[in-house]
C-alpha cells in the first residue's frame, strides 16, 4: 500500500520539478542565452502569457506519460541512484524533443527558442541538483556517485538507444532549420499546422459568396442600405461595382476612378467606403450620396482623398459628381493610410486615418491629420450641432464638412479640430457595435504587436510611444493629450500572424455560438478568430475558419449583413481577377461554390509588378521604396540598415548570401536576428525576383543578378 501511494507521489514530484524549470525559464530567457550566440544567433520571440500556458501544458503532459512509463518499465527514477539518475536525464533529453517537436508542429504560438531550451537546461539542473542532495543525504560515497554518474552519462552515448535520443534532442533545431531554408519542408509544416489549427475550429468554411464570381482586389463591401439583394463590391484599384446577393451574375460599375487612384502599391487604392444615412430615401437630398476614401498617386506624388459622390445614370456621370472633402498630400512611401469609414448613430462620419498621412516636414497633430479616428458633419448645412473648420491644415486643403460642437478636442490648440481620438497607428478596420455603440478598430502594427481597441471619444491609445503592452524606443511626450488606453486585446507577430483586419461585434442569428462575440482576422494568415466583446481585457481568442489565400493576397475586410450573413473579402493576385467575397456557413451546409485554390507560384509566371508588390508588401516597411534602408519602421529595429543602391553593398553581397538572407533571416549569414525567415512563403522564383529587383537599386550594378 505504502509503495502504491509512493509512486503517483514521485511523479507528481518530478512533474513539480519541470513546472519550476518552465517558470525559471521565463524568469530567465530575456536574461540568459540558453543557446549560445557562437552557435547561433536567434530572433527576440515575444509570447503572450497564452503561448506560457500552452507550453506548461504539452510539457506536463509529455513528461507524464514519460514518468509514468518509466516508472510502469523500469521501476522509476531513484534520485540517489547513479544509474537511474543516468535513465533519468536521457528520457527527460527525449521528453524535450517530443514536447518541442509537438508545440513547433501541432500549435501557432509564438516559439521561442531560447525559452524552450531554457526549460530543458533548467529541467536538467533541477534534476542534477535532487541527485546531489539525495546522494549526500544518504551517506554514499558522495563523490564516487557523481563519478558514476558522469561515466554512465559517457557510456549511455555509445548506445544505440543513447544515440538514438541524442539525435531525438537536436531534431527540433534541424526541424527548426529546414523550416528556414528548405520550402518544401516549410510547406509541410504549414499544412500540419493548419490540419491542427482547423481542426480546432467551430465548424465553419468558407464558400464564394456570389456564384463563384472573382475581384481584381476586392477591398471590401458593402450592403444597399434599402435592397438587401444588392451588393456594392469596392475594387483596390478604383471601381465600385454593385451584383445580385447572393446570386451574383453581372456586376454594374457605379464608378471607375482608376484613372485617378492611379499607381497602386505599398497599402494605397481605394480604401473605405460608405453610404450616407439617408441612402436610398427618395425625399432626400443625399439619396445617392456615398462616400469613397482613396490614395491618388502620380508621379512619385500621393494625396489621401476623401470625397463625396452621388449616383448617377452611368459610371462616368458618378465620377463627375465628386465632391472633394480632404486633400491630404503626404510623404511618398503609401504606408499607414488607415480606411475605414463609418457613419454613427449620431449621423456624423467616422474616419479612420493612419499616421503615414503627413507631408514631409509636417507630423504635428496641430498641423496634420493623422493618426486617429476623425469625426465630422457632412451635413452641416442643415445641422446646428456643428460649425465650420477654424483652420486648415499645415499642407492640403478640407472644405464641405463642418467640426461637431462636442468634438472632445475642439478646444485644444495642439490637435486639429477634427480628431475624435488620437494615438493610433494604422486602423485600418472598424465598425460600431450596433448594440453598444462602441467604435471597435483593429490596429496594425509595427514589427511586433498588433491591437484590438475599443476606440472612445477623447481617447489616446499611446501609439507612438506604447505599442501592445509594452513601451517602445520613442520616449514618452511630456504632455499625453486625451484619456490613455490600451487595448483590449493585443497579439505578436508570428510567422503568419502579422496584420490585423479589424472586424465586428456580430448581432445576427444565424450563428449563436458566435452571437455578441467580436470577429476579426489577420491579412497574412486569413485567420479569422473571435473574442468577447464585453469591454474587458481578454488574453485569448478562438478560432473560427481560415481563407484559402494569404500574405500580401489575404484577408481586406469582415462585414456582417443585415440578415446575419458574414462575408470576407480576399484580395488576391493585383494582376488578375483572383479575388473573392467569401461567405461563412457551418461546414455541413457549404452549398455553395469552394473558394478558387490559394495562388502557387506555379499558377502563373511571376510578373515584374508582382514581384515590386511583394518587396512593397514584405520589405520596403524597413528597407524603403527606395531600397535606401529608411523604410517607416527602419528606425525602431535599432540596427542599422543596407542601401541596396550603394556600389558597395551591391559588389561586397552575392546572390547566394542574398538568398540565404531573404529565405532563412539575419542569422543565416550572422546578420541581426530582426531579419525573419520567407523561405515559408516565397517561391524559388519570387526569391530571384527580389533579389534581382534589388540588384536594380543600383543603377550602375552590372553584377550576375542571379541563377536561373
């Protein structure tokens, strides 16, 4: 009986012994390099106390089944005991491996490996540290049984089974290599991950909303206000496009201003559309009023526009009835416009604008708009809640709108009148919860963290100097104007979490499991997830489904309708119609057409276009457009960047170290750590294009631009 009630205890004892180590781990992995920097040198992983609590969870299970088992076969571990001391830390060497191997493959958590290796150290020493105490307390021959044990350690690796587990201990590392540099294997990867990652899912997929029909960039869509069967599709490039919902057949252009959105890359276009509140009501004046939110690049030159449209009889007549409200010209890079527009309860239009949108010279808030939520009257002829603009801004022009009375910063000289909240740095989309009223905003982020924020009149949301939860290298303004809040929900970039879609709090029927729950996504996976909309912090999300297409062609955009359907938007190839407006339904009712395949690289041969979209998508944020290592974020990685146009670089660089460098990161050739891996979503030859269009920087470069 005594040896029956001993054994579960030394287990429990033993898995006590790993959960200190997990702990110890966390403590120390900021502090500690468990991995040497000679061996190799590894990226920063920030993970959420979420990914802590999924790690405590396989390594507990894996070491249990393995303490059992050695406990069932071979009587258990003796802490005093050389020999089994010497059984004991090679399993524990092969519950490592397993646990790694599970949480790298089967989870999406943020993988750190110096946390990871950190527990298996610290697992170790805490197990080595039992042994010398219990051989002490025991009065054996102290030293001799630390001799035993180092031989048995020595012995053990001449083994076939002590061989066998050694090879076992260092697969998650090779796995974690070829991740990096063989796309094959990083593929494989993938699909497990998403068998796993969808097998967690509530039982949803997604089918073609419109009877297969495809987009040329499909940014997002839009309900009629008063004919649920008509469906307004805005395209990236300039065209607003209404079909049959949800039959589809031919679509009608309402407006095409391709012409004057012009050049489209980096994050402009057609951004944010939305119809006024008096929509489709014939006693109106602004029956056929909309509103388009919308980047116009010529020649190097962008300008942000909002504007005013009403309907007209063809396409061209709507585009003659522009109205403009901003002009805004800003610095040319096109990153961080924002989009969203919506108008609330209150009548006023709600305008979500990114930091980006500021000329040269100009980033004051008291002379620019940027960064925040915008609130104006776009009636104020006909309101008495509102006046006039007292001022313009520093370069462009506003007209055709008037300031709200109860603006929350009217009064304070230091921001532009228009602002409703401020702190921001690129929402791009939101919509208010029809039952609360709450304005809920994704926020995307730098290169590390991304929000959830539930945006509120007067608010700062600490953007530049707070991002998640966590300062950043900007130091704190003396002067902090609104009320500071931060997010209610924010997660880190992993490799294929890295850009978030802001969504809606859903108020339909057709899905009560996700009924009042805020639904969301990321552009780079298509994740879709859901999370209480109570309001409060929340740590974790669910997931719902996942799109068929990502990175630079995934998820723009979550509407709910006014029947309860959930559409999503992908934007797809910018050279051909492979985008779609998907629609969720649960997975025993997908009647529907599937969505068209994910583009490969072996759909089409990659475009001279495709391949400057992907260096604008993927690299010019850092790098610059310019390839002069000024991108907008260069300056928070606090290393310095190349100027691929500099001789230099071009003649001291090879196609192959560039190669390395694009598909396996900094550490490859012992460059910074910030640098991340694309091996796992390039093609072969998206990788030569963009180390051929950086070749191009150069103008002088007439280098072998690459193989094949």
């Amino acid at each position: 009986m005594t040896r029956t009630v001993a054994v579960p205890l030394r287990i429990i004892f033993q898995l006590l012994l790993v959960l200190v180590a997990i702990f110890l781990a966390d403590i120390l992995q900021d502090k500690v390099a468990f991995i040497p920097e000679f061996i190799v040198q590894l990226p920063e992983v920030d993970y959420t106390r979420r990914d802590f609590h999924t790690v405590i969870v396989y390594f507990l299970a894996v070491y249990a089944v393995l303490f059992t088992l050695q406990t069932v076969w071979l009587g258990g571990w003796r802490p005093g005991s050389a020999p089994s001391t010497v059984q004991q830390l090679y399993g524990l060497a092969a519950g490592f491996a397993v646990s790694a191997i599970l949480i790298f493959i089967t989870s999406a958590i943020a993988f750190d490996p110096n946390f990871i290796v950190g527990i298996a150290v610290l697992t170790a020493a805490l197990f080595l540290l039992v042994f010398l105490v219990a051989s002490w307390m025991e009065d054996t021959s102290w030293w001799s049984n630390v001799g035993a044990l180092c031989t048995g350690m020595v012995r053990r690796l001449f083994t076939v089974s002590g061989v066998l587990i050694v090879l076992l201990a260092v697969s998650p590392g090779i796995m974690a290599k070829l991740y990096v540099s063989d796309r094959a294997f990083a593929n494989y990867v993938t699909q497990i991950r998403i068998w796993f990652s969808h097998s967690d899912q509530s039982g949803y997929v997604l089918v073609n909303a419109l009877g297969g029909r495809l987009f040329t960039q499909p940014m997002m869509v839009r309900s009629d206000p008063v004919d649920a069967a008509r469906l307004y599709v805005l395209e990236r490039h300039g065209r607003v496009l209404v079909l049959d919902y949800p039959g589809g057949g031919e679509a009608q252009v309402v407006l095409d201003i391709r012409d004057e959105v012009g050049d489209v890359e980096s994050e402009n276009g057609a951004l944010g559309l939305a119809f006024h509140p008096q929509f489709g009501q014939p006693e109106s004046p602004s029956a056929g009023d909309f509103f388009l939110y919308y980047t116009s690049v010529h020649d190097g030159q962008q300008v942000n526009r909002l504007s005013r449209f009403t309907v007209g009889e063809t396409a061209a007549v709507t585009a003659q009835s522009e109205v403009p409200l901003m002009q805004l010209p800003r610095e040319p890079s096109g990153f961080h416009n924002g989009g969203t527009l919506e108008f609330g309860a209150d009548g006023f239009l709600y305008m979500a604008i990114g930091e980006g949108v500021h000329p040269k010279g100009a980033r004051d808030q008291s002379q620019t708009l940027r960064g925040g939520i915008l609130r104006i009257d776009v009636d104020c002829a006909a309101s008495a809640r509102s006046r006039p603009p007292s001022r313009q801004p520093a370069a462009g022009k506003t007209a055709n709108y008037c300031i709200p009375l109860d603006n929350p910063f009217l009064h304070v000289d230091e921001l532009m009148e228009e602002y409703w909240a401020i702190g921001l740095r690129n929402p791009y989309r939101g919509a208010f919860d029809q039952n609360t009223g709450w304005f809920w905003v994704g926020d995307v982020g730098s290169t590390q963290w991304e929000e959830i924020n539930v945006v509120r009149a007067g608010g700062n949301y600490q953007f530049p100097f707070i991002e998640g939860y966590e300062p950043t290298t900007i130091a704190r303004p003396s002067q902090v104007w609104g009320t500071e809040r931060e997010p209610l929900y924010a997660y880190v970039h992993t490799a294929y979490d890295r850009a978030v879609v802001g969504g809606f709090v859903y108020a339909g029927e057709q899905f009560p499991a996700l009924k009042g729950r805020y639904i969301f996504a990321d552009n780079y996976s298509s994740r879709v997830f859901s999370m209480p909309a109570t309001g409060q912090r929340v740590d974790a999300v669910e997931p719902v489904v996942t799109a068929n297409q990502y990175a630079q062609r995934g998820t723009s955009s979550l509407t709910q309708l006014g029947n309860g359907d959930i559409l999503l938007t992908t934007l797809g190839r910018s050279g051909a119609a492979t985008g779609e407006v998907l629609r969720l339904v649960p997975d025993d009712a997908a009647t529907g057409p599937l969505p068209a395949p994910a583009a490969t690289g072996t759909d089409a041969p990659v475009t001279a276009q495709e391949i400057r979209e992907l260096y604008v998508a993927n690299c010019a944020r850092c790098h610059g457009l310019a390839g002069d290592g000024q991108g907008p974020d260069a300056g928070l990685l606090q290393v310095p960047l190349p100027d691929f146009r500099s001789p230099q670089y071009q003649s001291a660089v090879d196609f192959e170290t560039m190669r390395r460098v694009i598909v396996e990161g900094g550490p490859a050739a012992n460059l910074s750590p910030l640098m991340p891996s694309w091996g796992h979503l390039l093609t072969d030859d998206e990788v030569v294009g963009l180390i051929r269009l950086i070749r191009q920087f150069d103008p002088n470069n007439e280098s072998d631009q690459g193989a094949g």
